[in-house]
C-alpha cells in the first residue's frame, strides 16, 4: 500500500532541519495547521498528513475494525514515520491526536522523540477523581445526535467547540471542515475518540513533552492539561491566553511561540 497516498502526506520546510509532524484532530484536515507551518518552515522539515476518512485520505483504506480504537490511527501514524524512514521526530497533535502520539511513540520511540499536546484529553468523560469535562450521558447524548444527523449536529458543535463566538468564521471554517467528512466514518472516528480512556498510557511517555492547553475550552478543561502535565514525568504545561479548542487557529502566534520556544529547547 502506497502509505503517502492513503494518508495525503505532504512535505515541506527545510529538508534539513529535524523534522516535526503535524497531526489533526477529529474532524478536521491537515489544512487547519496553515497558521503554524510559516512559523517552522525556515528551521524545521514539517510533515502534514490526514488521517484515513479525513481531508484528502483514501477512504478505500478506511476499516471501521481497525478505527475502532486510537490503536488504529496510531499504527497510520507510524506507518506514516517508516514510509518517509523518520528518525527522532517532534510530534505535534491536536486534541485526540495528542493521545495518539503518545501510542505511536510507545509502538515506534524510534521515529518520535518529543511530543506537542495542543489541547490534549485521555478521557472525556468523567470519572471518580477525574475531571474529563463530560459526564457519560453528556457523551451518549452527544454520539447519538451525531448518528442520528451528522450535518446537523456538526453546525450546532463545532462553534461551540471553536469558541470565540465574537470570531464566527472560526466556527464555520470548523463547521465546514466536519461537513465535508464522511459521515460514516466520522461517526467511528467520533466513538473512537470520546469513548477513549488512555490515561494510563501517559505513564510510558518517555520523551520530553510540551502539554499546551487554553484558559477555556469546553473540550478539555484546565484540569485535564493539569493532570496530563502530573502524569508525564518531566513534561512542561504552557496555558494559552486562548479560548476554545483549536488555539492553532484562534490564537495562532501565541501557540506557534509556545511550539518554537520548546522546538529550540531540544536542539
């Protein structure tokens, strides 16, 4: 299978500084990362990809068994790293994507030697002595209306997820993202994600970590990026003046400043 086909990798920057991959969160495209790519391409060689049912993927490849768990995308993730023969790579994850890095470096620590969390979550929903930010009706409610109309549903979440209400192009531009996926597959990818539970996978991380998270987000709280921060040893936790979830879009100088701060920590 042709990896760089299925999952539309693109490749650009400077082929040779350290290479940072940059990886979306659900229902969205390597596109939202636009704001972040002029801030490394002078330093870094920056690797973009869509996740299979996502953005310019293959959706041939696409297996609701194998995107049943965040197992699944972890494994296009290192897949991706082999197929460009990648050594010592930041990744670079929004939202579920952060958790899937912390997988792959697990499966591949080879390919990946520090990890970004832009607005990470391990779970969603809360639990005794955790505070993922939902209760499990909250999340039923939520999969059961993206079932029942994805179309629907995504107009109502995603400027509500976007927040920055006094931005309301922010919102349609992630309003339109989650429409032109696939409603099938988004529907997987959606179960997969906020029925996640990998917090014992952060004990394992072993590179250094860079946990960014918003004063306010809906999505993941500040105790979330709190005890993401707790349970990575060693790891740093940076608060965005930034609202909402995609501070990669809402707040796109103060994130790229966090990243490059850190980028050049590791040098």
């Amino acid at each position: 299978m042709d990896i760089e086909r299925r999952n539309n990798v693109t490749v650009t920057g400077n082929p040779r500084g350290r290479t940072v991959v940059l990886a979306h969160g659900f229902g969205c495209d390597q596109n939202m990362w636009r704001l972040t790519v002029p801030a490394l391409s002078s330093d870094y060689r920056v690797v973009m990809f869509d996740y299979v049912g996502s953005g310019r993927s293959d959706p041939s490849a696409f297996s609701p068994e194998r995107y049943a768990s965040l197992d699944g995308y972890a494994r296009d993730v290192t897949e991706v790293c082999e197929a460009l023969d990648l050594r010592d790579a930041v990744f670079v994850g929004h939202s579920v994507s952060a958790m899937i890095g912390v997988l792959a470096a697990d499966l591949a620590p080879e390919r990946i030697g520090a990890l970004v969390m832009v607005a990470p979550s391990p779970r969603y929903i809360d639990d005794e002595g955790y505070r993922g930010g939902f209760s499990a009706e909250d999340i039923d409610e939520l999969l059961g209306s993206l079932e029942s109309n994805y179309l629907g549903w995504s107009a109502a979440m995603a400027p509500v997820i976007m927040g920055n209400a006094d931005r309301p192009e922010l919102g349609a531009e992630l309003t339109n993202s989650f429409c032109a996926t696939d409603p099938d597959m988004a529907r997987v990818f959606a179960r997969t994600t906020f029925l996640s539970d990998t917090r014992d996978a952060l004990k394992s991380v072993q590179v250094p970590t860079l946990v960014l998270e918003c004063t306010q987000d809906v999505i993941a709280p500040r105790e979330v990026g709190a005890f993401v921060h707790q349970a990575i040893p060693g790891s740093t936790l940076v608060t965005l003046d930034a609202t909402g979830h995609c501070p990669h879009l809402s707040a796109a100088e103060a994130t790229n400043e966090a990243i490059t701060a850190f980028l050049a920590s590791q040098r």
